[in-house]
C-alpha cells in the first residue's frame, strides 16, 4: 500500500494542541509549531473504519 507523506492534513480547529492554543500560549497563532506529532498525518483507512464502529 502507498502512503502519501506529501498530503497537507489541515487540524486548525479541531482541538489540536499544536494548532489551537497558539494564541493563549504565545499571544500570537501566526506561529509554524514545528514538531511532528502522529496525527499530522492521515491514518489508513481500516482504522478510521474501525473507529466508527
């Protein structure tokens, strides 16, 4: 199966730690946080199924 690590998974606004507390935190949310966390990247599909079940 390939993966597309290349894809662009926008999470502003979906409670994201690294996206949504920007502004709280820093007093500004045009920062680029540039960790990497699991979620920047989109999960296979069989898991997001298995999720809803």
């Amino acid at each position: 199966m390939a993966y597309d690590f290349d894809k662009i998974i926008d999470r502003k606004g979906t409670g994201a730690l690294k996206y949504d507390v920007l502004k709280e935190r820093y007093g500004r949310d045009d920062l680029l946080p540039l960790w990497v966390a699991d979620l920047d990247f989109a999960s296979v599909w069989s898991t997001r199924f298995l999720a809803i079940l």
